[in-house]
C-alpha cells in the first residue's frame, strides 16, 4: 500500500522496482540462503518473513520520501469510513482473495493428498516465486496506464506506440 501511494503522484517507477524486481529477489535470496542454513519448512519461512520485512521497510523509505509519515498518522486518527468506498472496495477486495485462493488450491491440495509438510512448502515457494516474476510484467503494464492517457488526451498516436514498445521491450527483458 505504501509503495502504491507514489502512483497518485504519477511516479510509477518504486513499485515497479519494489513489487516487480526487489521482491522477487529478495525471496529467492533469502530462499537460497535459508536453504544452505537450514533446508526444512522452518527455514522457507524464515526467507518468507526476512523478504517481506525488508520489502516493507524499502517501500516506507520511499513512501517517506514523497509524504510525511507523521501527517499520515495524523488522518489515521481521524479517520471515517466513506460508503462509496467501501461499496466498491469490499467487492473488490472479496474478487481479489478468491483469485489468490484459485492460484494456491494446488498448495492446499498437495497437503491434502499427504505429501510431506516440507515438500509442499518447498513447493509452495516455487510458486510463489513464478507468481512473484509474473508480476514484473504485471508492474511495467500498471506503468503504462497514466502515461497513455496522458497521451491519449494529446491525440499522440506515435508517442503511444513508442511507449507501448517500450515497456514491452522492458518486460520481455525482465
């Protein structure tokens, strides 16, 4: 959430690094490493916890850079719940938990044919990890959508190809 902030500011460029490239490093790092360590379940957590932790103080570091913290907490404290809102988030929300459900009901059916505890969070990383590459193409596609229309608006039909291009250059490469 934090890191997605930036986008309000038309600054795609952090969660692209974060959520994109960042993220999936750090998990296969920490992964490998941990493995070395300690090759059990215990350890695929570990990697998990370690990633995820310095993922979030990497997008609070960028999120201080582009707005204050303290005033932040200052509106939590004052915070109301908008109904609109919540008539659009709650649905969207509920869509997004059963898509997460859809792609991890082969890790639940794994541990529910019996495979060892081990074997199934070994896989359950590998998986993780091909979903978190996925979304390296996933960030550079989020890229494109306020600069099209901004181009969009200027009637820049050579400007949209050469971004689109552009950006598919760029995930291909990732």
């Amino acid at each position: 959430i934090c890191i997605s902030a930036t986008k309000a500011l038309i600054i795609m460029r952090w969660e692209a690094i974060i959520q994109g490239f960042l993220q999936p490093l750090l998990l296969l790092a920490f992964a490998v490493g941990f493995y070395f360590v300690t090759p059990t379940l215990n350890g695929l957590l570990h990697a998990y916890m370690a990633a995820g932790i310095l993922t979030t103080a990497f997008s609070l570091a960028v999120f201080s850079r582009y707005f204050s913290i303290g005033r932040l907490l200052k509106q939590i404290s004052c915070f109301r719940f908008d109904k609109k809102l919540m008539l659009f988030a709650v649905p969207q929300n509920l869509n997004m938990t059963f898509n997460a459900a859809i792609g991890n009901l082969d890790v639940v059916m794994l541990g529910h044919f019996a495979f060892e505890p081990s074997v199934v969070g070994f896989y359950a990383m590998g998986a993780q990890l091909v979903r978190n590459l996925r979304q390296i193409k996933l960030a550079f596609s989020g890229i494109y959508s306020p600069i099209i229309t901004r181009l969009s608006r200027r009637d820049d039909t050579i400007g949209m190809s050469h971004t689109f291009s552009t950006i598919s250059r760029w995930a291909s490469t990732a």
